[in-house]
C-alpha cells in the first residue's frame, strides 16, 4: 500500500534524505566514546549546529500541523505565540539563562537537566523525581509530533494513519537509539535548514493563492461573518482579530483557551524544558550562545510565523478556491456578497437531495448558480439547493489537525507537497530524537544511576544500555498514545498540557538554583511538589476538555466534566494560571524558612 501510494521520485528523494540523516547519525556514533559525548555532545558544538539543533527541536509538526490548524481554527492571534516564541525562548533563554546554566552545567559536571538541578541542590530526590517525570509525560508530548507528521503523510499520500504511524516511529528509533546528542545534533542542523526553506516556500505560494497580502488579509477579514456558530459563541471575532476578552461569561472562553493555555502555556513553558535546556550546556562559552541567539530568532519567526499566518489564510484560500459544495441554505448572513450557512446534502438512493445529519457550513454562495430552485428534499417538499465554498475546518471535518495536511494537498503544486513532506519529516525527527534522548538519558543517568549507587566505568556503560531500553519503550508509549488520541486539536493540546507541566515543576526551581543562592533544597523540593501535583489536579478535575476524556470527574459526579463546569471561564483556564504562581509562592516562602546552602558549595556552583 505505501509503495503504491509513493511515486518513484518521491521514494527516491525520500531514500536520499533518510541516507543522509543516517550517515549524520552514523557520524555521530563514531564521534561517541563517552557519556559526555553521548549526553551533552562533549560540549563542543558549533554555534550554528546549536542554534539550528534548538530551533528545530523547538519547532516540530506539533508547531506546524498542530498549531497551524489552530490558527485555522482561531485566526491570526496565535501570532502573540511567536512573539513570546522568539522573546522569552531565544532571547531571554539565550541572553539571561544559557550562560549560567553553562556555566553551571560545566562546574557541576551536569549531563542532563535533571542532573543539573538535583546538583544544585544537593538531592538525590530532585533528580530522580525530575527524571520520571520526563520519562512518564514526555511520550504525551511525543506522541503530539507524532500525529502531526503521520496526519500529513496519511493525507498526503491517502494511506492508511496506522501504516504512516509505524514507519514513522521506525525510522526515528533507528538513529536516536545510536547515534547520542551529537547524532542529533547533527541531523537537527540539517532538518532546521529544510524546514527553514521549504516553511519560506510556502509562506510565499499562499499569499499568491489568495491574491497577494493586502487581498488575502481582506478576504480573510470579511470572513468573521462566516465563523461558525460554536465559535461565535465562545467569543471569535474572525481571523484576523483577537478574541472577545472578559471574565464571568461563555463568550469569554476562547480568549482564555487563546492567552492562558497555547500562548502563555507554551510561551513561558519553554524556558524550562529539558531538551531545551541541555543544549545550553553543549558549547564552550558565552560567545557562541551570543552568536546563536540571531539564527534562533530568525528561525523561529519563520517557523511559526509562517505557520500561524498560514493556517488562518487557507480559510480564504478555501472560501475562494475550495470545492464545491451542495446543501440546503439555512442562514443567509449577507445576500449581496453571497454569503450564507447551508444545510449539507447527498442524494439519496431514489436520487433525491436528503440532508447529511448535523452537517451544516458556513459558505461563500458560487456566484455563477447560487440556487437550484425546485429540487425536492427527501421529505418530498421543495427545497434551496445551495453551492458555495466552505472555510478549512468544515474541508477537515472539523478536526483542525488536519488543516494544514489538507491545504498543501488541495492548494500547492505536487512537488511542493515532496518538499513539505521533507520539511514536516525533519521538524518530526528533529524533535522526537531530542524527546527520546532526553527521556533516554533520564532514566539511564538521573533513575537507574542514582538509585543503584555511584556510578563505576562498567556501571556507566550499564546506564547506556538502560538509556537504549527506555528510548525503546518512550517510543512504543508514544505511538500507543498517537494511535489512541486524534482529532480535538489533540497536537495543540497536548503540547501545552507537557510545556504547561515542566514550566510549573521545573521552572522556579531552575531558575532560583541559577539566579537565588538563598533557594533550598527544601525549596526547590516542596516547589516541584506542588507545582505537579497542581497541574495533575486541574487537569484531573477542572479544565474540561482534558477531564472530561480522563473521566474521572463523571465518575464522581455523574456526568460533570469540571468541577467548575457550572462557573464560566475556570474550566478553560490552563493550569499554568494556577499551579506556576504556586510553584513560586511555596519555594520562596520554604527557602526563607529552611537553612541557607553552605558557602563550599555555592561557591562550587557558582564560582567566586
């Protein structure tokens, strides 16, 4: 079935590209001879392979596909998450924290991100408690990058998701597993410069497609009368426009799903992710962070400014090129400009028009035919057949994960489709080889090394082998979870839920162990405490969409999926809100309370 779906050029191509992330990997593996190589790339590693190896781990088919649908979905206003992308992510990150994470990271002799903190502070516990938290909810986020390549590949190629979903993950496994952080590093340069090209591409073929910037951006602003009763009544105001904001009401509940769970959640979510952070410890000094913090910039802003921009003009591109469809008007919105929602329709088995069940669009009537008078329903009496063009989320079936797949389909020439395919299949690869080694070396150097005492030479290569058997197992979870969990904007969402997680557990730990020499271990401690446990109860009990498909709530209250369901607003509200001021509130207040750290080993910290 893939070999049918598959032309020979684009097996070819295909074939080449994976020959050369393979020989990457390869080279990476020849370059490992120590756990330092393995873990941290024995810190040497070229300004410009850093910024692109962030970059791309950054940017993954969960920035492109998943919040690209989202934009899609909401319009233009996720471009705030570019924004807070390139300013807290590559500027803060790079400016204020890369350099004394390095710094620490080499006094420490820290391999991985739990292992930097858990030294910081003196604890065994920190470091194992980060450690399987990366190991258990990193497959969540994974699985994220996952779905978004293999929807691509399934629509791209009409193949079977289940076929695309075991390729796939094949193919990461085979050079993560080997070639260690220089193996990733390595191919990340090389996937960061395709996705940086073929993204670049396709911002300029959608602009073209829907008459240039200023007409598109036009037609897509005349298309708020079009937005879809459910998203009316959650507060959207059109795609080029912010969400109505407020407190207290359903009409305010996109502006917080928008601000509180995608831009703030994955804006500040980034400062404290683990296969993020480690980068910052693979150069030799504050000069190559300096001159990677510009490449970094540029790209995220091509990566997800592009992406965003693009996701919210397929709806006009859809509106003015989209297929033809065929339904019973049931609203007309502006009669002049031929706009309007119509019922959808097939012919039934007798040959007459029938309804299609809880199938309704919003359209721009075809100006040619906008109505067949006379047709008679399947209840025998007349109807309006209606012909118009829908916007992208009726073209996806309502699941916005499939957008961006669709658009490139329908929209772009065959070739550019092999382009993107290369460019979704780098940012993939990118990110989960960096997921996995980061989950990898958790188990191995920050679980199984700590529990089982000092590490010897023969122990050390033991953890290797531990670091193979949990890289292995992350990704079996991860396509378990992929096979389970589609539609919903299940990318978007899952996505926020593991930034979300690590922003709360990890981040005032991390950045009082880099910035505050009065932080505890008690702190530090009670602060990851409470900002997991935090998160795990508002996503348990009170955001709806991820308790009601947990259950647990129901369970209890007999159909309730919040606690707060009844009280508008809270039960959209990310636990970030909530769980991140906690976080801090409880480290600063146990900090001050418990004994300073000594003098010996905060000056082995941070130096004289």
């Amino acid at each position: 079935m893939l070999a049918q779906a598959v032309g020979p050029i684009e097996a070819l191509v295909i074939i080449l590209y994976l020959l050369v992330v393979a020989y990457l990997g390869w080279l990476g593996y020849r370059q490992t001879k120590t756990a330092t190589d393995y873990m941290i790339a024995g810190r040497k590693v070229h300004p410009f392979v850093m910024a692109m190896s962030y970059g791309a781990t950054f940017i993954s088919t969960s920035a492109i596909v998943g919040f690209g649908g989202v934009a899609g979905l909401f319009g233009m206003s996720l471009l705030w998450l570019t924004f807070l992308n390139i300013f807290v992510g590559i500027f803060i990150a790079f400016v204020f924290l890369g350099g004394p994470t390095r710094r620490m990271g080499h006094r420490l002799d820290a391999h991985t991100f739990p292992e930097l903190i858990g030294r910081r502070y003196q604890s065994k516990f920190i470091q194992v408690f980060a450690g399987l938290i990366i190991f258990f909810f990193i497959p969540l986020y994974s699985a994220a990058v996952l779905i978004g390549g293999c929807e691509f590949i399934s629509t791209q190629f009409g193949i079977d998701y289940t076929v695309a979903l075991l390729v796939f993950s094949v193919i990461i496994a085979a050079y993560v597993v080997v070639g260690g952080l220089k193996g990733v590093m390595y191919t990340d340069a090389l996937q960061g410069t395709i996705m940086f090209v073929g993204m670049f591409v396709l911002l300029i073929f959608s602009y073209s497609k829907v008459g240039g910037v200023t007409i598109g951006h036009h037609e897509l602003t005349e298309l708020a009368k079009l937005v879809p009763g459910k998203l009316k009544a959650m507060g959207h105001e059109g795609w080029t426009a912010f969400p109505d904001f407020g407190f207290g009401d359903r009409k305010y509940d996109l502006w917080w799903i928008t601000v509180s769970t995608i831009v703030l959640g994955v804006g500040i979510g980034v400062l404290a992710q683990p296969q993020l952070v480690v980068r910052f410890m693979t150069v030799k000094s504050k000069m190559e962070l300096n001159r990677a913090a510009l490449v970094g910039g540029i790209f995220i802003l091509v990566m997800t400014g592009v992406a965003f921009t693009v996701g919210s003009l397929s709806n006009a591109y859809f509106a003015l090129h989209g297929k033809v469809m065929t339904g019973k008007v049931v609203k007309e919105i502006d009669a002049e400009k031929g706009q309007a929602v119509i019922q959808l329709m097939k012919k039934n088995e007798s040959g007459a028009w029938a309804e299609i069940p809880d199938k309704m669009a919003p359209v721009k009537l075809d100006g040619e035919e906008p109505y067949l008078k006379g047709q008679k329903g399947a209840d025998g009496k007349p109807v309006d057949i209606a012909r118009g063009r829908s916007i992208s989320i009726v073209y996806a079936k309502g699941n916005p994960d499939g957008i961006i797949p669709l658009y490139i389909k329908e929209a772009l020439p065959d070739w550019f489709g092999l382009l993107f395919l290369l460019t979704l299949l780098a940012a993939a690869m990118s990110t989960l080889s960096s997921q996995f080694h980061a989950l990898g070396t958790s188990i191995g150097r920050d679980v199984f090394e700590q529990l089982s005492g000092s590490p010897k030479a023969a122990d050390s290569a033991r953890s290797m082998h531990v670091v193979r058997i949990a890289i292995i197992l992350g990704i079996v979870l991860a396509v378990v979870i992929s096979y389970k969990a589609r539609g919903g904007y299940i990318i978007a969402r899952a996505t926020a839920i593991f930034f979300g997680l690590c922003a709360s557990a990890f981040l005032p730990a991390f950045l009082g162990g880099l910035f505050w020499k009065r932080m505890t271990r008690a702190g530090a401690i009670w602060s990851m405490i409470v900002g997991f446990v935090a998160t795990a109860f508002w996503l348990l009990f009170i955001k709806a969409k991820e308790a009601g498909d947990l259950g647990v709530v129901q369970h209890f209250t007999g159909g309730k999926t919040s606690l707060l369901s009844d009280k508008p607003n809270w039960d959209v509200v990310d636990p970030l809100l909530v769980a991140l001021p906690l976080s801090i509130l409880v480290g600063v207040i146990v900090s001050l309370a418990t004994k300073r750290p000594d003098d010996e080993h905060l000056e082995r910290c941070f130096g004289r």
